[in-house]
C-alpha cells in the first residue's frame, strides 16, 4: 500500500514539475509556427500543371509511385461447361483418392481432449 502512495505522490510531483519547467523553456517546440503565407491563384495553377504533367509522364513510362502491385492481366472467360466439367473431375478425383486411402488428414490428429 505505501509503494502505491509513494508512486502517485512522485508521479503527481514529476507531473506538477514538468509544466513549471516547459513554460520557463523556450524551445523549438514551444516557438510559435511560422506565419502562414498565401498563394495565389497563378501559382497554385502552376503548380497543379506541373503536378498533372509529371502525372502523366508518369503514366505513359508505366511507373505509378505509391500504387500496390499492378492489375493482374484479365485472363479469357472459360465457358460454363468446361467449367462444369473440371469441377466434376476435381471431385471424381478427390472421391477416388479418398477411397483409396491417399488423402492425408489436415490440422491436429489424434484423440480431442
């Protein structure tokens, strides 16, 4: 118990001193920020052409900074009926090796708990 009070009160006192010796200092944190200057119209223009220029050089070169991997190419649509019948021979399959005994068994195996 006189651990918990003796940590509160060096905590209250570390706390209560932190303040009085921030506002004595004068330090880059505490400086004011910089005036904030205005643009104008002609150079924020300017500066949004440049940026749609590089944009699209950017773009024709290939090379989009920031972006995740490219788009996978689009692959042809298979018909209905291949599809079906890949399906059929996947389970056709897996049916005969799991009558076959080949099949090994995923995640824990034994007796539960």
């Amino acid at each position: 118990m006189q651990r918990i009070a003796v940590l509160i009160a060096a905590a209250l006192a570390s706390h209560a001193l932190g303040f009085g010796a921030l506002a004595q200092e004068q330090g880059p944190a505490l400086a004011p920020p910089p005036a904030y200057q205005k643009v104008s119209p002609e150079d924020k223009a300017a500066g949004k052409a440049q940026r749609r220029a590089e944009g699209r050089a950017a773009a024709k070169a290939g090379s989009s900074t920031g972006e995740g991997a490219p788009q996978p190419a689009v692959q042809a649509k298979v018909p209905r009926e291949q599809r079906q019948q890949a399906r059929a021979a996947r389970k056709a399959e897996t049916a005969r090796a799991a009558r076959a005994g080949e099949l090994q068994a995923s995640g824990e195996v034994g007796p539960s708990k």
